[in-house]
C-alpha cells in the first residue's frame, strides 16, 4: 500500500484548497468502487487520498425545473429521485446493492467503459456538470465533458461537484444488456429520450454506453428521428445510424462486431418501446 496520508475534507472550500495544495499527487476517491481495488491491487498507488464523503456533496435538490445533485449522492440514494425516472431505472440496473451503496453518481461519470449505466441516462437528459476549484466554477453540458477513454476536460485543481438535470420534457427508455439479466457488464446500454409534436419527433436523445471510449450520443441517430413520425422506417434509419457511428471495442465480454450489431437491436427497442410499438 502506498497511500502515505488519507484526507477527509467537510466541505468543498476545503477540498478544493486540499487538491490545490497537492496537486495531482492527491487521488480523489467518492465510493471508492473503482479506486479502491485499483489501489489494493498495486494498480493505482497514489501517496494521498481525499475521500469526499463528508465534502457536503450529498444531496439531491430540486428547485425551478431543475434537480440539481451533489457529486457524492449515492447510486441507492438516487433510486429514490422520484422525478427523474430513467435515472432510477439507470441506477437500478449498476451493480449490486453493495456497489450501489458505496458508488457515487460522480464516480459513475469517471467510470471507464462498459461502466457508465447512470452517465448514460444523463446524456439523454441533457445534464450539466458543475466543476469547482479554487479559483472558481463552471458548468457544462456532460455531452462536451468527455474527451477519450478516462480523458475529460477536468482541468488541475478541479472536482465535479454536482451534476445539474433537467426536468427534460418527452418519453424515455432505457435498456442495458449484458451477459445476465443483472449485476453484468453491459454489452450495450441505450438510454432514449424523444420529444414528440403533432406525431412528429421534435427532439431526440439517443445515449450508448459499452460502445465507445465513453458513454456518447448517437447524434446521426438523432438526428434521423428528427421531422420524422417515430415508425419503423425511421426508427429502422436511426438503428442503422446508431450502429454506423458507435466505436465499440472488443473485451472479455463481447466482441467489437457483436456489440455494434446489439447497438442497432437495442436502439431499435428503445424506440419501439417508446413508440408502444410491438418488437
Ligand atoms: C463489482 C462491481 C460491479 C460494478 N458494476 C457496475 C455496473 O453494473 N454499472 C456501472 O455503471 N458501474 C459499475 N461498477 C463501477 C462503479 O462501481 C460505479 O461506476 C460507481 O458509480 C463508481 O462510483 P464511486 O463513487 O465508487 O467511484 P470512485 O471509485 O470513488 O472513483 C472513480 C474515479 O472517479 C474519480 N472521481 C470520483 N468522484 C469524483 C469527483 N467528484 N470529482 C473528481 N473525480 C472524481 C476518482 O478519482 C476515480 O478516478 C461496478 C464496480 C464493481 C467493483
């Protein structure tokens, strides 16, 4: 074990003076899920560790639209946000309950893929991502925060301190498949929000995860729904669009063909699901 000093901040302002006074040297740590085995097993060794458990970072508010949670809320804890359903239902389908007592919804952000069952759901959500350091804070579309695998635009002395959802109109769907029916990586997890005006997409939402370097929005997809009544036909297109534009990769669970072939199966039943429409 290399960790040499452990902090416990109890609040952000002393998080943020601790991650600007040590610098990378110092490995944040919410749940602990992903980073602590990585430390156990000699991966990670960090000298410094910053649980953020008492930051004062858990916290679910809603106020004019919005709700607006803190970094460390748990994967249980959001089970229980009533107004946002297809964060539940993402929530329900991470892990065990072990895992979902101890993971953050922050630490689902960083999660390298096929982890990212609940990131993917805020995708489709359009939520925003608040980052705070010392010198201040900013907030971005979670769609912009992403660069690569386990690359995001975190900058220095920066921590994610509350990810901002908004009551985002229309009808959602969110399905993830793995090799069992739960506690499993996902193969492919598709999360689905579609607005609809006089029969026609207004707008849509197409997430994945398990398909690329991180959880990303099938934006030609989108855009093939949108104008469009959701039928086959344009639900057939978007399908074929989603799994054109996927980068998916081969591991111990799935090859890269196989999980771009599930892309097009499980974009299309999200949709039929959303349209009521029998697969
Ligand atoms: C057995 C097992 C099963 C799992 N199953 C699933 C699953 O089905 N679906 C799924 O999506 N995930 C799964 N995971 C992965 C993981 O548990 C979850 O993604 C969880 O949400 C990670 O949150 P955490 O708080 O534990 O992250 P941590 O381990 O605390 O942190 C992960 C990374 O994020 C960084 N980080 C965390 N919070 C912040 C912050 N606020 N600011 C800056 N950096 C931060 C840390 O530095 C670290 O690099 C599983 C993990 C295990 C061990």
């Amino acid at each position: 074990m290399s960790v040499k000093e452990y902090f416990l901040p109890q609040s952000l302002t002393e998080a943020t003076g601790l991650l600007a006074k040590h610098g990378p040297s110092l490995l944040v740590m919410a749940g602990g899920t992903i980073a602590m085995p990585l430390i156990n097993e000699g991966v990670s060794m960090p000298e410094r560790v910053m649980g953020l458990r008492q930051a004062g970072l858990n916290y679910v508010n809603r106020s004019n639209g919005t709700v607006a949670i803190g970094a460390t809320t748990t994967l249980t804890q959001i089970l229980g946000v009533e107004a946002l359903p297809l964060l539940q239902t993402a929530a329900d389908n991470a892990g065990s309950w072990s895992i979902r007592n101890m993971g953050t919804i922050g630490g689902n952000i960083f999660a390298p893929p096929p982890a990212g069952d609940v990131a993917v759901a805020l995708l489709a959500l359009d939520a925003q991502v608040k980052l705070v350091s010392q010198s201040g804070e900013r907030l971005l579309p979670l769609a912009d925060f992403y660069t690569g695998f386990m690359t995001n635009v975190l900058e220095p002395g920066e921590l994610l301190a509350e990810i901002q959802v908004p009551a985002a109109a229309g009808q959602t769907a969110y399905l993830k498949y793995g090799r069992k029916h739960a506690v499993t990586p996902a193969i492919v997890t598709a999360a689905a929000r579609v607005v609809l005006d006089g029969g026609q997409v207004k707008e849509a939402r197409l997430a994945l995860n398990g398909v690329g370097p991180h959880p990303l929005r099938a934006k030609q997809a989108e855009a093939a729904l949108v104008g469009s009544a959701l039928t086959p036909d344009s639900i057939a297109a978007a399908a074929q669009a989603a799994s054109a534009e996927c980068d998916p990769f081969t591991d111990a669970i799935a090859s890269e063909w196989y999980r771009r072939k599930m892309v097009g199966v499980y974009v299309k039943r999200a949709l039929y699901q959303i349209a009521g429409l029998e697969v």
